[in-house]
C-alpha cells in the first residue's frame, strides 16, 4: 500500500509540473506552416487506424483464447498510449510535431524526467507483484505503457535532432 501511495503521489507531481510547463509554453503563439499541418493530418490519421488496429486484435485474441488477459482498463490505457505514440513519433519523424522555431530542450528534458520516473514506479509495482492479478494484467500497467512512451517519444526527438544536424552539415 505504500508503494501505492508514494507512485500515486509522485505521478500527481509529475503531472502537476507537465501540465504547468504546457500551459506556459501555449501562452507562446505556436505556428506551423502547411507542410507541418499536412504532416499532422497524417499522423493523426495513422494514430486512428493505429488504435482501431490494435483494438480489433485484442477483441480478436481475447475472443480466441476464451480468457481474459487484460482488464478493460488495462487494454484502454495501452490502445491509448499506442495511438498517441504512433501520432507523436510520425510528426516527429517527418518534422510536423514542433512549431517553426521552438526550443525542444525543455521539452526533451521532460520526456526523459516522465519516462523514467514512470519507468522507476513501474519497476517497484512488477517486483511488488501488482500489475498482474490471478494471471490477467491490470490498469496499473499504465506507469509500463506510459514510460514506454515517454521513452519512444524522447528517442524519436533525439533521432529527429541527429537527422536535422546531419541536413544542416555541409555536403
């Protein structure tokens, strides 16, 4: 129960300050040109049939197996993760997801602060034994499937720097 509290706390806090740092940053005038809005169209595109994708074959297996292997919750909360992943991770990728001319360094520094410390209290629940109940995974998988993202979002930005430092290189 302790474990509980301390991972509910520090996920409030965590939260608390992204969301801070969110609202300060749109108090900023975001501005992206048409190319990044088509690639943004197409990235929330992906997302959707991403997460259709994914739902049908947990439907699909559940339905095959006759046994449940997640909660309901459990499901939903990695679908989403899933769609958000494959949406943030394309608009990075194809330079669609940061307005012209930010500063992603605040940004990748939260990435990397939320992927770990979701990772951390993620770690303290498996070696706790409280993701899994009677052998069917719950809705505290949700630190597993949200520092997995944090994580791909973060590699996906370091990626996308190493890709514009090497175009920004003389030939």
């Amino acid at each position: 129960m302790h474990s509980h509290t301390f991972s509910f706390f520090l996920g409030v806090v965590f939260a608390i300050f992204f969301c801070l740092m969110i609202c300060l940053k749109k108090k900023e005038g975001k501005r992206y040109d048409e190319r990044q809005q088509i690639v943004r169209g197409i990235g929330y595109k992906y997302a959707f049939f991403s997460t259709i994708l994914y739902f049908s074959v947990v439907a699909l297996v559940s339905e095959a197996v006759e046994k449940q292997f997640m909660t309901r919750s459990a499901e939903a909360i990695i679908g989403l993760c899933l769609g958000v992943a494959v949406y943030v991770v394309y608009c990075i990728l194809n330079d669609g997801y940061f307005p012209i001319n930010e500063n992603r360094r605040t940004l990748l520094i939260s990435l990397a602060i939320m992927g770990v410390a979701n990772i951390v209290i993620a770690v303290n629940q498996i070696m706790d034994g409280e993701i899994m109940e009677d052998g069917v995974i719950t809705e505290k998988c949700s630190n597993v499937a949200v520092g997995a993202l944090f994580i791909v979002v973060f590699i996906a930005c370091i990626i996308r720097n190493a890709i514009e430092k090497k175009e920004d290189e003389p030939s």
